[in-house]
C-alpha cells in the first residue's frame, strides 16, 4: 500500500459504471455476505464491499471475483479501511491462498490433498473411514475457502483469521486436523455422508469465544440438528491450542513441498476430467470410439502446449481457462498441417500440405484461424468413418470455396495450358474471369435464394395468420429449421472446370504410393474421360449461351491466336464450334450437324505437343486411337511418366473437349459454362471397381496415433536437451 499510493482509488474511479459477468456476480452475492451482521444491513456497508471487490475484479481480470471472496472481504472490512481490506484480499488471492479464487479452485484441491495425506498419517484409523464416506472433499473447500467463517460463529472464526494471516495455511490444516480428531469416536459410528456432517456441523457451531463482548448468532447448523442432550461449548483459544500441541511438527517448508507434489496431480486430474467432458460432449457427432476420440484429444492437446513452450507465440498458445474445455485448446493452420501430415489416410506426398491447408479452411467455419477439438475430429472422422458417399463429398468440398482459395484455382489454369505464354490471352490484372463468373453465379444464386426465402417466409405469414395459436405450425416451423441444417448431396454447388483439374490433381497424388497404383489411375482416368464429356454435353443444355470466344476476340484483337495463320485442322474445328454456339435452340440444328457435333465431342483429344516442342499445334486423335489399348494412357489427366504433382502442366491430357471450345482455344482461360455436379461424379466413380473398393477401404488411426506420439517425445526431449545446452 506503501508503494502504490493512490492505486485502489484508480482502481475504484476505473470501475465505476463497468459491468461485466465480474460485477453482475458481485452485485448477486453483496447482500449473501454476513447479512447478520449489522455493518452490511445497510447501504453504506454494502457500498463499500461493493468497492473492493470491484476493483480487485479489474486488477486481476484472470481471477475476476469468485464466490467465498466477498465472505473474507466483509470480515476484512469490519477491521479495516477499505484501502486496508483492498490490499490484505490481493495478499490473500494471490500469495497466501494461490489459485483459491478461480473457477477451478485448483489451489483449495491442492491443499484439499494435503489435508488427506495428513489425515492419513497423523489419523490413520479415521483416514479410511472418512474416505470411505466421502467426507473431507466436502469439509475441505468449504473449510478452506472462507477460513471456517462460512462454518463457525463469527466472533470464533476471527480468531483462526488472526492466525492464518500470523501463520498462513499450516494453522488451517492443524485446526482441521484438530476438529476431526475432536470428533473421531462419533465419526467412526457414522453410517453415511450425511450423519458425519451433521456431527461437525454440531461441533463447529458450537466453538465459542468468551472473550468476545459482541451478541452470539447461531449459525445454520445449530438451527437444523438437534438432540437430547445439550451441545457442549468448545473454546476457540481451546480448539487453537489443541491444534499447535498435537500437530505442530507441520513446518512451512514442508507444506509448500507438499502442495508441489499435490498440484501436479491436482492438474492431471482436472485435465483427465476436461477430457472425458470433451469426449463425452462430441461423441454422439463422431465416429469415432470413446478411446480413440481419447487419444485423438492428447495429441490434439500436446500440438497445442508443444507450441506454447517450444514454437512461436502465437494465439493458438494463448489458452483463455474461462472458455468452455471444448475451446480452451485450439491450434493454428501450421500446427494442423503437421498433425493433418501425421494422421491423414489420404496421403498425397508433396500434395498433403496442400490438402491440409484446405482442409483447415473448410473446417474453420468462424475464420478466425484456429480450429478447436470438435472441428478437428470431425474432419478426421470424415476420412476414416464416414461411407463411400461421405468420404467422397468431402473430398469434393475440398476443391470448392472456401476450402479451395482463389490463388490454388489459379494455378489449376496454368496446369491446364495447351499452349505456350506466347499464344495465351492476356487476362486482366485485376479481376479474372472466374472472379467475375463467380461473383455473377453468386449473384444469380443469392436473388434466387431471396426470392424463395419471400415466397416462404409469405406463405409462413399466411399459414401463421390463418391459425397464430395453433401449436402444429410452431412444430412445423421447428422441423423446418432443423431439416435445414442437414446438408445432402443436392445442395453442394457444382465444380468448375479449373476445380475438377485441382480434384484430378489431388486424386493423382493420393493414388502414387497405392499398392494398386496403376488400376487407380486407368480407373481414374476413364472416370475423368467421361465426366470432362459430361461437362461438355451439358455445357450445350446450359442457360447462359457461351459466347466467350467472340467476347475475347473483340476484347483482344491482336492475339497471336485470333490471327488467321492456323493450320487447317484447327480451322476447320473453330469454324465448327462457332456455327455450334450461334444456335439459339440446340433442338433447331439438323441431324448432320448434331452428329457432326457429337462426334467432334466424343472423339477429339486435346493434349499438349509432346515431344515435338513449344508452339506444336494441337494433335487430333481419332476415335479408333482413344479406343486403342496402346493410348489409354491419353485418358489420364497426368501422364504415368511424371509422378510429381508440380510437372502436370508439361504433359497434361484433357478428354472430351469441344475443338471451338474456348477451353481449347485459349488454355488458360476459364470455360465458365462447363461444370459438374457432385451426383455426376459419384455416379461415375460408382462404375469402376477398383475406385470404389480404395475409398471402402478401412483405416486404423491407432497406429497413427502411436507414431504421432513418439515424434512428440522425441520433439520434446531433444527440445529440452537444446535448452539445456544452451543454458549451460
């Protein structure tokens, strides 16, 4: 007080008109502190505690206020100023009684355990019994907590206040002691939790003190037991004197020693107690087992301390202890990455930080950058529980927004170049295409949206109007809000052509180390050769008229491509697909030219020159040539001779692609009018065998889990031995 001159005034003008969840418990609890006493059955009383307990909550925001303080504080109040009082409950919170005041009263556990184990030694026939009981986990907090002024006549706990402030914890634990050996004949006879209670319930309320000249007020205890013969009084000086003769070999240091030891099991216990809530609290969302979610949590938990001790500072390091168990650990994109490395079943080599970071930002739903458990886990039980069409539609969420930024789609274009930079469209700086066909997609889908969303919400009104009192139409409308909330298959949006090449991408890498590697990629090869014709069949049925080739050519007319100086093939192609999209009504063309069109669809293979160098003009292949066992190979979206994921734009083989389609044309430009649907994509992988058997397959995570967890020791031993070295 001596060195902060002025700080509780501060403090006390700071907090004036605040309110938080610190001062709304306060204001609970200002008229529960010792109402029978006559200081705080008034304002001016009530006014001043309600002082100092603010501003202690806004001294140390971590502790804030916690029930049993204001208990203390009004005692200190009746002997003291309230600067005085302000400064002994900052002795008291954080020296004297650490880790007391908190919502996990870690501190009162602590001594809570030292008081057993002394039990256990200096009454070893009661210690037993009492565990048997369950006693001393009830006696203890609330013993310790308000130093026996919640449990004992005022002007009799005063007195163990003097002391503890004199002696500090070792005097509450011998007085406990004392009690309970004062009581151990009636304490054994006790057949129940209950009975015990009541028999120290008895025994407390009747410790008096003689020399205090103020009116006694029975306590609660005395008012609820009764018997046949009168209580007897115990002096409080008696009791105090008792306690130093039988158990003053308790020395300081050895309680401090004591409450070490305790603390770490204290700490392990209540995290063993987080974890099984957490655990319980998902288990019903995740397919996981108990034991395995178990696991999962001690991995997920030691990734998260692991950066707190030996990574960077960040906010994932940053755990809040007054956040539900279930947020209290959280882990950024980089620590997800790593474990996403470890755990994952869909290994993609040098893809798989790829994927992580994908999978992160799909499961980042607020996108704030961290993650917790349940988020975690369920991405995890995705991939190793889920069904074939599960297992699939994540697979495909991960190559749309927002899993899939703008920048991977980017590159997707680049890996589907047909041409060399010289021949590529220049695109603008700022803005591309996809953005703007997006951003017009989105339009669209929003004014459809909010035109239904009218039409419900006056057909609601309607129906509401008819019958408001109806109780059905409030079940209906419930049942209407939870059927919304479960996404099936038909909801997903559909993929755009650059999102189908980042899923062949992806499906490539996963399939390289497989033992059936090369069934997997004919399997996924032909899937990919038929859904590209998909898109392109359905591109002809789509409501927006593709015009991107005309749009281009006047947006660009001095493009190398757009000049005449091409070969005749490639004319005769262009000059097709323009005659093709001038149609307003696909229905109106003659049957020559749908069979013509068809055929141009069905059979021509766009693939880059090979060997034949920079600039080779575009190679047509026949029908007779894709159906040849030899150029199979054409169908896969990566050629079997480039295994890394980075060399796909050198040989890449796109099927089924129109000869005057812009996607031809123009390489790295976005056909915006091709696109698949997630139905279409199951259906096709349905068809091959081998496909559907690799995403059936199951998976045991235990092993992974294992192997986790040694990288983790080793992590931290080596760790530790750097900062030993370094030390020294």
């Amino acid at each position: 007080m001596a060195t902060h001159p002025g700080y509780y005034a501060d403090l006390v003008e700071q907090s004036v008109g605040q309110y938080n969840l610190a001062t709304e418990e306060i204001e609970r609890d200002l008229h529960r502190s010792m109402p029978e006493h006559p200081a705080f059955q008034n304002e001016l009383g009530i006014a001043a505690l309600r002082r100092v307990l603010t501003a202690y909550a806004f001294r140390n925001p971590t502790i804030g206020y916690c029930q049993a303080m204001n208990i203390v504080t009004s005692v200190l109040l009746l002997y003291c100023n309230e600067e005085e009082a302000f400064w002994l409950l900052v002795a008291l919170c954080e020296r004297m009684l650490p880790d007391y005041y908190n919502t996990r009263v870690v501190g009162a556990l602590v001594d809570q355990g030292i008081f057993e184990d002394l039990t256990r030694d200096c009454l070893p026939q009661l210690s037993e019994k009492m565990q048997d009981l369950g006693v001393i986990s009830s006696i203890s907090l609330s013993w310790f907590l308000t130093l026996f002024l919640s449990v004992m006549p005022f002007e009799s706990a005063v007195v163990i206040v003097d002391c503890f402030f004199y002696e500090g914890i070792k005097v509450i634990l011998q007085v406990s002691l004392a009690i309970l050996d004062a009581n151990m004949e009636k304490l054994l006879n006790c057949s129940d939790e209950g009975e015990a209670m009541t028999v120290l319930g008895r025994y407390l309320d009747n410790v008096v003190n003689g020399q205090s000249v103020l009116p006694r007020i029975p306590h609660l205890h005395a008012l609820l037991t009764s018997g046949d013969d009168p209580p007897e009084e115990i002096d409080i000086f008696e009791l105090i004197k008792t306690a130093y003769e039988k158990f003053g070999h308790l020395k300081a240091d050895d309680i401090e020693q004591m409450r070490f030891k305790q603390r770490l099991k204290v700490i392990h216990s209540l995290e063993d107690t987080a974890k099984r809530s957490v655990v319980r609290a998902i288990s019903g969302d995740i397919s996981f087992s108990m034991q395995e979610l178990e696991d999962l949590y001690v991995v997920f938990k030691a990734k998260h301390l692991m950066s707190c001790y030996w990574g960077n500072r960040t906010t994932a390091a940053h755990r809040d202890q007054s956040l539900p168990y279930l947020e209290q650990y959280r882990i950024n994109i980089e620590q997800f990455k790593d474990l996403f490395a470890s755990l994952t079943p869909w290994s993609c080599g040098l893809h798989t930080p790829v994927l992580g970071e994908r999978m992160f930002r799909l499961l980042d739903e607020n996108k704030d950058g961290l993650i917790n458990f349940k988020e975690f886990a369920t991405g995890m039980s995705g991939m190793y529980h889920g069904d074939l069409t599960e297992k699939l539609k994540l697979l495909y969420k991960l190559h749309l927004p927002p899993a899939l930024s703008s920048e991977e789609a980017e590159s997707a274009l680049e890996a589907a170049s047909y041409f060399t930079e010289d021949n590529a469209t220049e695109a603008s700086p700022f803005v591309s295409e996809l953005d703007l066909f997006l951003q017009c997609d989105s339009q669209e889908t929003a004014a459809d949206e909010d035109k239904g969303a009218r039409e419900g919400n006056s057909k609601d009104q309607e129906e509401k109007s008819t019958s408001p009192q109806d109780y059905r139409y409030h079940l209906r409308m419930w049942a209407k809000e939870k059927d919304s909330k479960k996404e099936t298959i038909k909801d997903l949006p559909k993929m755009s052509q650059e999102q189908f090449i980042e899923l062949c991408k992806t499906l490539y890498n996963m399939f390289s180390e497989d033992p059936v590697e090369q069934g997997l990629y004919h399997a996924i090869a032909t899937v990919a050769s038929l859904l590209l014709r998909i898109g392109e069949v359905g591109k002809q049925f789509s409501h927006h008229p593709v015009k991107k080739a005309d749009d281009l050519k006047a947006n660009s007319p001095q493009d190398p491509v757009d000049d005449e100086v091409e070969s005749p093939t490639s004319d005769q192609s262009q000059n097709s697909a323009v005659e093709q999209h001038s149609q307003a009504v696909p229905e109106d063309k003659a049957s020559g030219d749908v069979k013509v069109e068809k055929r141009q669809q069905e059979n021509q293979i766009f693939v880059d020159g090979g060997g034949e160098g920079p600039g080779s003009p575009i190679q047509l292949f026949s029908d007779d040539e894709t159906k040849d066992d030899m150029s199979m190979s054409s169908y896969s979206m990566v050629s079997a001779g480039s295994l890394p994921c980075e060399d796909i734009a050198d040989d890449t083989v796109l099927v089924g692609c129109e000869a005057g389609s812009s996607a031809a044309r123009y390489g790295s430009t976005v056909d915006t009018d091709w696109s698949i649907s997630f139905e279409q994509i199951l259906a096709s992988i349905l068809t091959e065998t081998v496909l559907v058997n690799y995403f059936e397959k199951k998976v045991d995570i235990t092993q992974k889990i294992k192997e986790q967890k040694k990288v983790e020791r080793q992590f931290s031993s080596s760790s530790d031995y750097e900062l030993s070295s370094v030390s020294g």
